[in-house]
C-alpha cells in the first residue's frame, strides 16, 4: 500500500504554514518548544502536521504573555495551563498595582510641576511596604498622641486607629498616601497637631475641655453647616444662639483658641487626606464651616 503520510516540512515550509517567522522557530526549536520530529539526510530540521498545531500552541501562550520557559513546562507535561495562567495572572496583577503606582505618581509630579529631587521622593513614598507605611503612621501616633492623660476610651481608639492603602489602590489614593506622609513626617504638622490635642481632649476625671467637640463630634460642622443654609452670617446675632447651641455656657476664649490651634495644624486637611487613602471620597471638606465658625467666635469674644 502506498504511504499516504504527508511530506515532512522544513522549517521554511512550517514558517509559511504558520506565519511565524523562520528565526523565531529556530529560537523555539532551540528552546524545546517546538523540537524537530526528525532531520533530512543533510541535517535540516523536518516537522509534520502535529508541529503545526504545537506551533499554534505556543503562539497563544506566548501572546498571553506567559515565558517560553513555562510554555515549555506545559508542553512537556510538567505542569498544566491552568497553573501557570494561575501564577501567571499573579504576577499580572502585582505588574497593574506597580503600573497604578506609577501613573499616580506622575500624575502628582504633573499636577505639581515637581522638581527631580521632589519625583524622587514621591516615588519611595508610594512604594513603601505595608509594614513601612504603617511605622511612618504609628511614629506619627506616637509623637502626637503619646503620653497624653486622655479618656481610656479615646486612648483606645487612638491605638486601633490606622491608616492602610490597599493592596490594589485607585490613582486618587496613592495621591493621597503620598500628601498624607509628606503631612505626618513634617516636624512642624506634628507639634500643631499635638497642642490642638492638648486644648482638645478630653482628660479623665474632668470636664470635657471647651471646643472639644469641635474635632471629636462631626454634628458641630452639620449644625454650622446648616446654619450657613439658613444665611446666618457668623458677625450677626443669630450666629449666638448657634454658638449657645453648640457650647453651651463654655468660655468662647477657650473654644476659640481649640479651633485656631485645629485650622493651623491643618486638622482638616488631615482628615480628607485620611479619608481619600481609605477610599472615603464621600467625605466633605468642612474647611468653610470651621472658619465660619471661628468668625462667629471672634465675634462673641470682642463682646
């Protein structure tokens, strides 16, 4: 009976074939990935019908991306396409977070028209680790809130509190992260945040201290917020009954010098900044409502 088996291909009909190019099956031949079934009298790689498909094969792998090293792994049976495109989608995924960084990062640098040394910095700043962006917020803690005489409550919520960017952060929190510790690292933010803490909380076994819930109860920016609504302007004598409302008979001296000590050490910036890592977008910036408010106190105090 004749041999009907096809002519074995030479490597210049396998590139026609497939549209691969003849160096590149060479490269892979080399590499195992597409072996010769056999050689001709003269030495010239042949290939067959099956080195086709295979070369189709690799192919796809290649343009999913995958290393002629795990391409050939799977093709001898060492592992299996499932278990690469696994890890393969691992390190995908730890490729986009290093890619999200980077455009975040100069996203800022454009925004901000930085300087190389500033890019520099910036860049370390959001590449820290989990565990290096948590000391740079537990030293912040430290220094602004340790050894103070605060409610054990207080205290307790001061130990929990953290400020985590996820493991796959959008641009806007990187960007914030990044103005967060610039913020927290700053000697000067660290001394203004510790006297408004000083003014501000609450000590145990004493009267809760005048303008304390200026920074711990979100209800005073909703009252002056509402207030503002209404058209109160802070000089007039309708922002009194606002003040009788919010203080009670505390001196207005005392609560004035807790919100100015709060507006120069930047609380509120602090506040979003933290807000924005966190992914809060919804929070509002409340900065109108605090300097309404301290117009409103400078007011009672002058008479």
């Amino acid at each position: 009976m004749e041999d009907e088996r096809p002519d074995p291909l030479t490597i210049g009909r396998l590139a026609h074939r497939t549209g691969i190019p003849v160096r590149t099956l060479r490269f892979w031949s080399d590499e195992g990935a597409v072996p010769p079934v056999a050689r001709s009298a003269s030495g010239y790689r042949l290939y067959d019908a099956g080195s086709v498909a295979r070369v189709e094969l690799v192919r796809t792998l290649r343009e999913l991306g995958l290393g002629l090293d795990a391409v050939c792994r799977v093709l001898s049976g060492r592992t299996t396409v499932a278990e690469v495109a696994d890890a393969h989608v691992a390190a995908l995924d730890a490729q986009i977070r290093s890619l999200k960084v980077s455009r975040a990062v100069l996203s800022t640098v454009s925004k901000r028209g930085s300087t190389a040394e500033e890019t520099a910095l910036m860049n370390r700043l959001a590449r820290l680790s989990a565990a290096e962006r948590g000391q740079i917020i537990e030293e912040f803690k430290e220094e602004v809130f340790g050894g103070l005489d605060i409610d054990p409550r207080l205290r307790d919520r001061m130990r929990t509190f953290s400020v985590e960017l996820p493991d796959d952060p959008t641009s806007e929190q990187v960007d914030a992260w990044i103005d967060l510790a610039e913020l927290v690292r700053d000697p000067g933010f660290r001394a203004r945040m510790r006297t408004m803490l000083e003014l501000s909380t609450p000590v145990p076994g004493r009267g809760r201290p005048p303008g304390a819930s200026i920074w711990w109860a979100r209800q005073v920016v909703g009252t002056v917020a509402a207030a503002r609504e209404r058209g109160i302007a802070a000089e007039g004598p309708a922002a009194g009954e606002v003040l009788s409302q919010l203080f009670g008979n505390d001196d207005r001296a005392a609560v004035l010098l807790c919100l100015e000590a709060g507006i120069e050490a930047g609380a509120e910036r602090y506040r979003r900044l933290v807000a924005r890592v966190r992914g809060q977008y919804a929070s509002a910036d409340a900065t109108e409502e605090l300097e309404w408010l301290a117009r409103a106190l400078r007011a009672a105090v002058r008479t």
